[in-house]
C-alpha cells in the first residue's frame, strides 16, 4: 500500500495519479473540508491565465513548483475536471470556478475520479506517528489502528484555520522523520491597522491602490474593513508584514487634487474628493484622520492642510496593530523546508520513499486558484514518481 496522509486537493491529486494501492488516510470524517471552505464556499480551484502568467505568479517559488506545474498544469486541472462531469466557469479575471459555484463539486469529482481509478479513502484516521522501517513505514492512527506502507505521501496540509483539519501535523510528522520545518506564520491574511477609528465606517470600500512596506512595492484591490485592510494587495502581501510596519498606500496623485482644488473654487472638500474616485465615507474619513473640517471650500482651504492632505493622497502612512492569526488565516508561510525535498519527485531528499506535497511545503502563493492548483499538482507529481522511483 502507498499511505497518503490527508484527504485534500494535494492528496487527491496523488491518489488519481497512483490509482490502485493509493489508500489516502483522512482524520475528518469527510475529506477535503478546507477544499469547501474555498472561495467563499465557491471554490476558486485554478487560474486560466497562460503559462507565463501563472508561473510569474509563482514569484520566488516559481522555479521549485516548474516541475509540478508542468507535470499538471491549470489546463490539465481544467480538463481533469470537465471530462468527469464537472463543468466550469472562467470568470472575467481568470479565477476558475465549478458552474454550479459549489466547492462541494470540485471535492466530489475529484473524489470520484481517484476511487474510480483504483484508490481508496478511509476516514477518521488522525496519524499520529510514521516510522522508516526496512521495508517501507510504519503507521500509527490517534485510535490505534497501525498500518504498514511501503511510501508515503505527507499532504495533511499546513497549520492555518487549523478547524478543518490541517492543524499543522504534516509538520510535526515530517520533524518526527528528520526535516527541517519553517516555523508556520500567517500568509494571505488581513491586517489591523492602529488608530483606525475614522476609517471603520469604510468597511467594504475597495479600491485599486500601490502600496509600499519597506523597501517592496505592490499593486492591487484593497478592501477597507472594520479593523483594517484586506483584499489581494494585502492579503498576497502578509506574509512579509509584521506588528508596527508601516504601510504606505497610494491612494490619488496629490497633483489631481490641487488640479481640482483650482478648478471648483467654490467646492467643499466632502465633494471635490469623490471626484478623484474616492467614495463619500472615505473622503470624510481622510477629513476626520487629518483634522481638516469636510464642509471646507475649495478656496478657502489654506496652504498647510492643503499640502497636507495632498503628500497625504499620494503616500498615506498606516501602522499595523495585528495580523489575522492562524485560526483564519487562508494559508500559511512555513512547513518543510523546500531544499530538502527534490523538486522533480517530491521526494524527500533524506528518506527514499517519503514524499510531501501541498501545504505540507515551505511555499506561499497568491490568491486568485494558485493554492489549489499547485496542492493538486504537487501531489499529482508526487503521485507519478512514487511508482516510479
Ligand atoms: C477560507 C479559505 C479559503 C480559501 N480559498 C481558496 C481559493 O479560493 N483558491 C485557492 O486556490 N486556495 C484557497 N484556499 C487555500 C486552499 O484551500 C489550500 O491551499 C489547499 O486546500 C491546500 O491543499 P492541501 O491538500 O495541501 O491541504 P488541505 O486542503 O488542508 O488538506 C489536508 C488534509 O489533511 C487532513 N489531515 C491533517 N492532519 C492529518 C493527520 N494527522 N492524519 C490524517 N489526515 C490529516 C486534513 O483534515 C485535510 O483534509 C483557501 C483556504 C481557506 C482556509
């Protein structure tokens, strides 16, 4: 038998390639839990932009994940999905959906596709201990059942939103097995920004912004919530924030304003700013943070809290007082260290026969079907090279 620990996108993707002799190993009663959570319960499972753009996506993993990724792309994944009777929607920016926005229907065919191939599932199963014996591993099950296996596939995920399962086991069995683990922390979570009072009533205000944080630079939506900022600008870029790191947010070109200011003399502030395409709530929020009255007409506003809230415009500084924890965050930065596994098996570099994919893997990727598709196509390559080697 080939064990695979967890019943997710990244084992599935394992067991449809191994077929019969894959058993995946699931402790929840029903596999792929953090698969419906996706997407809003809508499961944003790939993305359909071409080759490049998928792989740029990649960012500094672009190269490890290549092999995965070639070895079942998004127009794999796409097609897997269609010829079993799951059709899909591609929306206007490239996330891909299943037609019915059901996550349900992802987890379903893919579960279909890997039993009708020969695999099998048990679930209730929470492995608590691998050990490497001559012939392959011994298993142990939190109630006691033992199972012997000669590989194994490690894809019980990362340590984030722990409730559905991916408690961060993967990690702890693949220490317990000699790896280097990166401590897991926080990726494609919110922040809480400090002194935010004035902001709050923006919540669900999005806006196309750049930001910067440190010496980096971003671009993308931002999402106003009631304690801070969201949205894939934020969220792509948590993982390399901290408590007390500023953000600056380019929200208009300060030029646009004095330009404006010029033009409607007689205009209060609380009008001219949603000219610059800044909703109503957020054009009196920026008054209220900056101490400048929003009934003040354009000609009477005075040189120093003009240049205020023009430098304002263009970079204005946030502090960030927390970021979302693990417990919701969507994923998580940290697990195996990548150079101890072989990129173009899976396999890990210091026990033949053991092999890792998903979020069990010290990769982060952004939001829009990347994290899906590459758990899939990790475990897919994983898969094909257990037979194999
Ligand atoms: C709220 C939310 C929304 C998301 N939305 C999207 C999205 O729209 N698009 C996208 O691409 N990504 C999204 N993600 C991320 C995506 O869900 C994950 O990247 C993906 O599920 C990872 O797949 P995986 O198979 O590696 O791990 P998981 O899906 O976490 O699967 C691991 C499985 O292993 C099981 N397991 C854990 N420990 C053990 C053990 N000791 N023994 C046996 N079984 C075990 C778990 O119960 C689980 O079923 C979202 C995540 C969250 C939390």
């Amino acid at each position: 038998m080939i064990a695979i620990i967890g019943a997710g996108p990244a084992a599935m993707g394992a067991a449809i390639a191994i077929g019969k002799n894959a058993v995946m190993l699931e402790r929840n009663p029903v596999p792929g839990k953090k698969l419906l959570l996706s997407g809003k319960g809508q499961c944003n499972f790939t993305n359909a932009c071409d080759s490049e753009a998928f792989q740029r996506a990649l960012a500094e993993f672009r190269n490890w994940l290549k092999p995965a990724f070639y070895a079942f792309d998004n127009r794999a994944f796409i097609r897997l999905l269609e010829d079993a009777g799951c059709p899909v929607l591609i929306r206007d920016d490239d996330k891909v959906f299943p037609q019915s926005m059901k996550a349900g229907d992802v987890r379903d065919t893919l579960l279909k596709i890997a039993l009708g191939g020969g695999a099998s599932l048990i679930t209730d199963c929470r492995i608590t201990h691998i050990e490497a014996v001559s012939d392959g591993f011994r298993l142990v099950a939190a109630n006691g059942k033992r199972y012997q296996a000669r590989k194994i596939i490690i894809a019980a995920g990362g340590a984030a939103w722990p409730l559905t399962g991916s408690d961060g086991s993967s990690y702890r069995l693949a220490a317990s097995l000699g790896h280097r683990v990166l401590k897991p922390r926080p990726a494609l979570a919110s922040v809480r920004i400090k002194d935010y009072s004035p902001f709050s009533a923006c919540a669900g205000i999005a806006l196309k912004t750049r930001m910067s944080f440190g010496k980096n630079r971003a671009e993308g939506d931002l999402l106003f919530t009631h304690t801070g900022f969201s949205g894939p600008v934020i969220l792509n870029n948590s993982r390399f924030l901290q408590v007390d790191d500023q953000i600056r947010l380019l929200l208009v070109d300060g030029s646009a304003l004095s330009a404006l200011l010029r033009r409607h003399p007689k205009k209060q502030l609380s009008s001219i700013l949603p000219m610059l395409a800044l909703p109503q709530s957020l054009a009196f929020a920026i008054c209220r943070h900056l101490k400048i009255p929003a009934g003040t007409m354009a000609a009477e506003l005075q040189a120093s809290p003009r240049k205020l809230l023009e430098s304002w415009l263009g970079s204005a500084p946030f502090r960030i007082s927390a970021l979302e924890s693990l417990a919701t965050a969507m994923s998580d930065f940290g697990g195996v260290d990548l150079k101890e596994v072989n990129t173009k098996t899976m396999q890990s570099r210091l026990t033949p026969g053991l092999f890792f994919a998903g979020e069990s893997l010290a990769y982060s990727l952004p939001t829009g079907g990347f994290s899906i598709q590459m758990a899939f196509s990790t475990g897919y390559l994983a898969g094909k090279n257990v037979n194999s080697i």
